[in-house]
C-alpha cells in the first residue's frame, strides 16, 4: 500500500475545529493526521480546507473551489455550527447531502465526520440533529467518524477557554482517535 498512498491527496473539509481556530497551523487536527500517517510511512498530502464559522450549506457553496481536481478522497467535517445557529436539521441534512451526491459523482470516496447536538437544544432537536449523519452514511454508502469531538468534549484539559474549540493537546486527541477511520478511507482509495 506504501507506492499507492503516496499519491494519494486527502481534503479536510470543515469548519473552525477542522481550521485550527486559536491553534498554530501544525496543531490543528489535519496536521496532526498527516504526521501520524507520516509516521506511519505513508506519505498522504492532507489539505486542510477549514473555514470557521462554516455552516453545511456554506461548505456546499465553496465545494469545487475547495476540494480542487485531482483530490482522492475528503474528511467531511461540517454542520457543528448549523447545530450552535439553531438550523432545522432537515436544512442541515440537505446541504450535506447534496455535497454527498457531488463527491460521489466526482468518484471521490468521503469519511464523513459527525457531531452531536447539545443537551439544551431539547430532545426533538437533538434526536433530529444526532440522526443526519448516520443516516447520511448509510444513504451514500460511506463510513462514518461518528463524533468529531469524542473524548475531547467538555474536558477543560482538551479545550480552549472557550469551551468549543479544542486546544493542542485536543486536536491530537482527535487526529489519534480518527486515525483508523482514515487509514479505512486510505485504503479504499488505494484498492481503486
């Protein structure tokens, strides 16, 4: 697998978590994957395409500037801040699905990444949020990275000050914990 994931060109497309918000550029968690993966002897250009602030519907409409030709397979990392906005997860569910359906007619293999809806959105909203993903997965055939944030969430340790946004030590927390949802996606590129 070694000569074939070293052409492979990966797209992490997300929003502020993706983007490293507060963080040095090699801290956030694209970067720290690529080091992993590099560790790892694969050498897999990983690009990361985090813009914070970034709603679904806002990922669907920088889609083609944002995953250029040429990209073999995307992290799909957004609708966190469709959730914190309020957004009706139906709206949500359409944007993602839509880029879904342009990557898969693209013929790019995509992790999609998932998150979950706060306590205080109540438990209409949050069954409605905390159901897009999976279901998107299963729709497209795709694997599924179930919570972005899993075991960095609430941890002041893994966290900026604001609460959201994780700090160094929790981007790494989140590249190792992702890192064999990845290596799936690398090697499904490189059966290809």
């Amino acid at each position: 697998m070694g000569q074939t994931a070293a052409k492979i060109k990966l797209v992490a497309f997300g929003d502020s978590i993706t983007a490293g918000l507060g963080l040095k550029a090699e801290d956030a968690y694209p970067a720290r994957l690529q080091a992993l993966l590099a560790a790892r002897g694969l050498d897999i250009e990983l690009a990361n395409a985090g813009v914070s602030g970034d709603t679904a519907g806002d990922g669907l409409n920088r889609l083609d500037w944002s995953v250029p030709e040429g990209t073999d397979g995307v992290i799909l990392a957004l609708g966190a801040n469709d959730m914190l906005r309020g957004l009706e997860p139906a709206q949500t569910a359409a944007a993602l699905d839509k880029i879904l359906a342009a990557l898969d007619a693209r013929k790019i293999p995509v992790l999609l990444v998932g998150m979950k809806a706060g306590a205080n959105f109540g438990d209409a909203y949050r069954a409605a949020y905390d159901r897009i993903f999976p279901d998107l997965a299963v729709k497209h055939g795709i694997d599924l990275y179930p919570f972005l944030l899993q075991d960095v969430a609430f941890d002041p340790a893994l966290n900026q000050g604001d609460g959201i946004h994780p700090n160094p030590t929790g981007a790494a927390r989140i590249a190792d914990n992702m890192l064999p949802s990845v290596l799936h996606l690398i090697a499904r590129i490189a059966k290809r």
